[in-house]
C-alpha cells in the first residue's frame, strides 16, 4: 500500500505560467480551465470557460502542510465570492481505497453577498496508473479520484480526475447523485484534455 502525496499532482507554481486544459468529449459541449497563480493571496487560480470561452467560475486553493489541498474561495458571475473557513479539502496523503472527508462552511462576513451554508466533501482515491495516455501524449504517474460534495443535505455532485504528476488534470467525468436513490450516480462522458503551458 503505497503512500501518494495528493498536491504533487495538482497544479502548483509561483512562476508567470498559464498552464490551460481543452476538455472534448464526444457528443456534449467541450470547455476550457486555465491555471495560474495569484501572488496576491498566494493561491492557485482554477478558472473555467465554457465553450464559446464565456467565464463560468474560478477556484482559490492553497497547499496548506497538515490539511492538504484547500480551496478557500470560489467565485461566480455577477461579482458572486464564496469564502470557506473550513475550506473545502482535498486531502494531502492517502493510498488506493482510501478517502478523505471534510466539512466546508461558508465565512458569512467575507462572503459578498453574506451567506451561510455547510457542506460536506467526499474524495475516494480509486486507481493509481503508471502511465496514461490522452490525445497522443503519455503521461505518466497518474492517480485517478472522485468527489462528492453536498451543501445544505441537497443531492451531491462532483466529478472524476485523472491527475498527472506535475501537470493536473488530463482527464475528467462529472458526476450525480440522484435525488430519490442516493446510491444511484449518474456519470457524463469522459472530457480528455489537451494541454498548453504558456510561459513556463
């Protein structure tokens, strides 16, 4: 049973670099996420584009040593900023089988507008592959996981990765939980990625 560290296979730099995923899957509307960092809050930026390029939402998560990966804000159109204290975790060790568990809760007051809310997130570690190969480029050292994640007792949703060591995700799934039969999950097809890091 071997010991991963999860945020070697998350993006994680200081430098300029734009590192931006082109997700295809057959049959549903393609996207595109783009990560950089903000020195700022010293935090990655995870933001996401649909596919007429159109801004959908952007991540702010950090390395923190002890917690693991910890996405502390999230922001939406319209101005619209989530702010998590917990943060929304992602673990930091674990082994194929494993899971991690958390309670995110909203801050109210660094909230815009203010707002309550408690969540819950479920990452179970599924696979560990030596190599992948995605659009012709092999990568290799891939762990493969999924998340569930629930605010307020409503249906989760989540997805699942495939996240190559040092570069992030190359691949991913969403995923549903239905509303009637909570062990009924519902998959979408499987996004592949092609990757492009700009000033590197």
């Amino acid at each position: 049973m071997s010991n991963i560290f999860i945020p070697a296979y998350w993006p994680l730099f200081t430098t300029h670099e734009l590192r931006r995923f082109d997700y295809v899957a057959k049959g549903v509307p393609n996207f595109t996420s783009v990560f950089s960092y903000d020195a700022g809050s010293a935090s990655m930026l995870y933001n996401n584009y649909d596919s007429n390029n159109i801004w959908l939402n952007r991540w702010y998560y950090q390395y923190r040593t002890g917690f693991g990966i910890a996405e502390w804000r999230d922001d939406y159109p319209n101005n619209k900023k989530i702010v998590m204290n917990p943060p929304i975790g992602w673990g930091e060790f674990t082994y194929v089988g494993g899971k991690y568990e958390n309670k995110p809760q909203f801050d109210f007051i660094k909230c815009w507008p203010p707002a309550t809310g408690s969540g819950e997130q479920i990452v179970s570690f599924e696979d560990h592959l030596p190599v992948m190969t995605v659009n012709g480029v092999a990568y290799n050292d891939v762990i493969q996981f999924s998340y569930l994640q629930s605010w307020g007792g409503k249906p989760a949703t989540g997805a699942r990765y495939w996240m190559a060591l040092g570069i992030g995700p190359i691949a991913t799934q969403f995923l549903t939980q239905s509303a009637t039969e909570p062990t009924v999950i519902t998959e979408s097809p499987i996004w592949y990625a092609t990757v492009t890091r700009v000033n590197a």
